[in-house]
C-alpha cells in the first residue's frame, strides 16, 4: 500500500497519478474534512478541492491518519503543519520511505521539510518532489515535468512510481537547492500577484520574478545548495510558472492583499486552500534577519503582511533598495 497523507488539490491529484499507474496498489489517502472522505469514497470525486476530476477507483480516503501508515509515504499538508502530523504516527513508520510535496521552511527553526522529517524519523529515507506542477493542469493530464531528489531513497523505484505519459520525473541529488528554490518562488509569487492586481505591467512583473530569483540564489548559496538547481525545472520553472499561472494560489494571496486584505481575510477568501509564501515569507525574513542576508523583496513583502506597512510605501521602498 502507498499512501498520501493530505487530500488538498495536490495531494489528491497526486494519488490519482500514483493509483492509475499502480492499478494493483491501493493508495490510501487521508483527508482531515470528513466531506472529503465521504465523497472520494462513495463518488471517486474530491468535491472540496478537485471536483471535475473523476478518480480511480483503488483510492481509499481515510479521516484516521493511522490508516495511513505505509512502506511508501507522500506528505501533501502544509508545511507548517507537517510535523504535528508526522508525529501521530512517527513510531508506526520509522524505516518507511517518505516523498514530501510541501513547500515551505518551518517558522522559528529555519527548517526545511527534509529536515523536519528527519528529526522525527531518524531511520526513514527522505525524498522531495517539486517543479512547475500545477494540480489542476496535472489532474487532466496536461504534460508536465518534475524533479525528485533524495541522499538515500531509491530514486529509480519512485520514479516508476510515479511517472506517466503526461508527467515526466527526473531525479535529482541537490535536496537542498530543491527545497529552497520551492520556498521561495511562493514569497515572490505573492508579489507578482500585487503587481497584477495593480495593473503595474509585464515589465514591473519581468523584474519582480528576476529579484525572486536573485534572492532565491542568495538564500540557497546560503543553505549549500547548487546554485544550478536554481537554474533548472525546481528553480527558475517552477518560479515562472507559479509567479505568472491562474492556478497558483500564491499569486491569487497577492491579488488579495493588493485589494489591501490581510492574512485571515485571505485564508477565508482562498476557501481553506493554503498559501505557503505567506508563512514561508515570515520564516525566510526572520532567517535573513538573522543571517544578514540583504533580501529586499522578502522583506517589503513580509512587512505588509505582518507589520501592516502600506503597500504603496513597501512599493516605494523596494524600488529605492534594488
């Protein structure tokens, strides 16, 4: 059994890949909305969060996160929320092989997702997925790449795991540059999303994705990641896409806080769907506060969601700064 631990947009999308590529698996998916459970179960549909896509039919939703203990673990909840969970059946999976899809770096501790796992599960092997991965062009089998990257999975196995005409997989070594190019690219799509809110144009949104590249290099050579990693699919692809799609959820938070929203306000707006440049914002701002790193964009961002500055000042100060 492999199971999926998270039915959001992409966790589900994801166990649908994994079902009919592995039409002999069952694939256990675990929802925290009993609605979500219900619906999967009795009408193979996701009705909160994927409702158009019919599912296969050996995907089982559970509401009981201990039903989804397997030898195979994809982890598709926020990150901020990823070790709580992980926790409830830590002594259930200890040498289990885990995929996390998440995005973000933990606030306070600075931790990256690989990591976080690794604390609670010292014996298990880790591996991160990432790239331009919309769920919504994925579920419908619009051709899509990926990366995925791991020190001590088996790479080849999961990839056959996981990959289908339409969803390239490429492996991958830079754990590190992965996991930081996926953090930051959400900070900056939140700001391509205020610049098109505003009308600001295709030039300001050109120069706003190059900043988020210059800070997500910064960030990474800070890490020790590759700075290649950040010229490849889990760096400047997943940045273009997220920072300039319909579908990214970053980008909508940023139209919302243009339209001068704040963080809860949008999480009601968003319908329970997660943005995870928000909290990623505050954790990379109190890193680089931290570290002295100079991240201008991270920064006017994160004081417009946390310390209310108005956007039209953020706006003026980060031209004054890059």
């Amino acid at each position: 059994m492999i199971s999926v631990i998270g039915a959001g947009t992409w966790g589900t999308t994801l166990a649908n890949v994994l079902a009919e590529n592995n039409p002999d698996e069952q694939i256990m998916l675990w929802a925290r909305e009993k609605e979500v459970v219900d619906f999967i179960n009795n009408e193979n549909k996701n009705i909160l969060f994927l409702p158009e896509i019919r599912l296969a039919k050996n995907i089982k939703a559970t509401a009981n996160i201990e039903e989804a203990v397997a030898d195979i673990i994809i982890t598709a909840i926020p990150a901020q929320f990823l070790r709580e969970n992980i926790k409830k059946i830590s002594d259930k999976i200890k040498t289990a092989t885990i995929v996390n899809v998440a995005k973000g770096l933990e606030i306070h501790t600075f931790k990256r997702m690989s990591e976080v796992l690794k604390e609670e599960l010292p014996d298990a092997k880790i591996a991160v997925l990432s790239g331009p991965n919309h769920a919504e062009e994925v579920a419908r089998k619009i051709p899509t790449a990926t990366v995925i990257a791991s020190k001590d999975a088996d790479l080849e196995h999961l990839k056959r795991l996981f990959e289908a005409d339409h969803f390239k997989v490429y492996s991958h070594d830079d754990v590190i540059g992965v996991e930081i190019c996926a953090a930051v690219k959400n900070i900056t799509a939140i700001a391509t999303g205020v610049i098109a809110a505003l009308g600001l144009g295709d030039n300001a949104n050109g120069s706003i994705i190059t900043l988020g590249l210059r800070e997500m290099v910064e960030l990474g050579r800070n890490f020790g990641a590759n700075e290649k990693t950040c010229y490849g699919l889990a760096g400047v692809g997943d940045l273009v896409a997220t920072c300039t799609s319909t579908h990214s959820r970053n980008r909508k938070a940023g139209a919302l806080v243009a339209k001068g929203m704040d963080f809860d306000a949008i999480k009601k707006e968003m319908h329970g769907m997660v943005a995870e440049g928000i909290w990623t914002c505050k954790a990379v701002h109190e890193y680089a506060e931290k570290n002295n790193l100079n991240l201008p964009l991270t920064s006017q961002i994160y004081k417009v969601l946390y310390e209310k500055k108005e956007l039209r000042h953020a706006i003026e100060d980060l031209k004054k700064l890059i």
